[in-house]
C-alpha cells in the first residue's frame, strides 16, 4: 500500500488537517506528524536549540512538542521512516492561502520544501477564504480535500509531475466544488508589503509590538496566470516550485558588472 506523511502549520488540532487525514486514508497509510501549537509563518525554520518529542494521540497521529513543520518532517522521515521513506508527503489544508511571495513566510509550503530536500515528491495545499466568502458560500474543505483527492490518485496511478527539489504549491477557492471552475496551472504572483505592527504598553510601561496581517494587495503581473488571479476567478491554483533560488537571467549582466 502506497504511504504519505502528513503535517501542517496550523497544529495536531486544525480541523483541515483532520479533513485532509480523513480524506486520504481510502488511499494510503497514513501517518500524521504535525506541530502542536500553531507555528504559520514560521518559514523554513528547524529547531536548533531544544530538544524535541514525539507525542503520540493515537496510532500513526504525533504532535511535535514543541516542533516547526520542517521539524516534523525532517524527524518523521528519519526517526518514524527511517530509510523506508513515504511515497508523498502533504503539507495542510493549511487555513488561509499562500500564494506568491507570501510562500517563503509560509509553514506549510516549508513541510512540501523540506520533503522535498530530502528526496520524498511533496504537495503544500491551502485554503483561501474572506469573511464575505464564508457569508455566501459557507466555509468548508469540500472542494480541498476533493482536490487533493484528485491530485493524489494521478499521481499514484502515473508519476509525480515534477523534477527532484520541486514541489506543488496548491491554493482553493473559498468555493463548494459545483461553483468552482476547475484547475489552473499558474506562476507565483506578487504581494504589495507594508508595515502592520501595532505598538502597545503593557502595565509596567514596557512598550512592546504586534505584528498584524500583511496587506491584501497585489501587482498586476503580465504573461502566464498568477496564483492569485487564478483564485479570485474561481480556479484551483496549481503552481510548481523549485527551490533552486538563483536568478539565472541575472548571471551574465552581474559578471559583467564586477
């Protein structure tokens, strides 16, 4: 039988991360290894400076006490795996998308990089939603974890799409799957950033901050679809990733610069 990992960056408890284990155990054993404590931007982190532990809830469920998603991953493949490694590992539904930059913040794509890293084919899935959309719409992962359903089955029956170091990044509409208008291929898009951290006192007059949510804007970007306008007009975003970082257009004019 085939064999995923599972994890997330919203904790053991998310109620997407059940959706998501619940809908994929017709296909595959499963073992579930996830943070327990909701770790969303968190990036690519991997614990250095404590120890970690696993704590089993049930048969084949952990929480990473106290562990990132890279942490879950990482350990789950070399302490639970071993050398017998899964077939896929799936990071999500994490609750809320990650699209364009926004994914080098994002635990969730951190899971599918680091399963990637070390060898294992990996899919990171999220969740768009707006309080309007879950007004009209109501709010549920129908249309996920149908999605990923779908994704996984291709896959077993045929072969995983993409090259080593590359993973699909996979972001829903907040739509029930008769009103969405299926999938789309599409590249990262590109956020406007600006400065949300509020700054407060606490009793004793210590001035402390809280950053708050990223700005909803985004550019207007030309050639292939985006991410973001693929879901704002209603389609499943499928966008692959590759972790190779360079900027290869850039190599000949900076060799001439220096």
């Amino acid at each position: 039988m085939k064999k995923i990992l599972i994890t997330n960056d919203d904790g053991f408890d998310s109620p997407a991360l059940l959706a998501l284990v619940e809908a994929l155990k017709p296909l595959a054993e499963i073992i579930t290894v996830a943070p327990t404590l909701e770790k969303s931007a968190c990036g690519h982190s991997l614990t250095l400076t404590k120890p970690l532990r696993f704590v089993e809830l049930k048969p084949n469920f952990y929480k990473l006490d106290d562990g990132t998603p890279t942490d879950c991953v990482f350990l789950a493949l070399h302490k639970i795996y071993k050398e017998n490694y899964p077939d896929l590992v799936i990071s999500g539904i994490n609750i809320g998308a990650n699209m364009g930059e926004d994914i080098t913040y994002s635990g969730t794509a951190s899971g599918a990089m680091e399963a990637v890293l070390q060898g294992v084919p990996a899919i990171a899935i999220s969740q768009d939603f707006s309080d309007d959309m879950r007004e009209k719409n109501g709010f549920d992962y129908k249309l996920a974890t149908q999605t990923i359903v779908t994704l996984v089955e291709k896959i077993f029956n045929g072969a995983f799409p993409l090259a080593p170091r590359k993973f699909l990044n996979v972001n829903i509409p907040a739509l029930s799957p008769s009103k969405s208008k299926g999938f789309k291929i599409t590249k990262t898009g590109s956020r406007v950033y600006t400065n949300d951290a509020d700054s407060h006192f606490n009793p004793r007059g210590q001035e402390y901050f809280w950053i708050g949510l990223v700005n909803h804007e985004w550019r207007k970007t030309t050639g292939e679809m985006s991410d973001v306008q693929a879901v704002k007009q209603g389609y499943v975003s499928i966008t692959p990733v590759h972790l190779d970082m360079t900027s290869h257009s850039d190599i000949k004019g900076l060799k001439e610069w220096i």
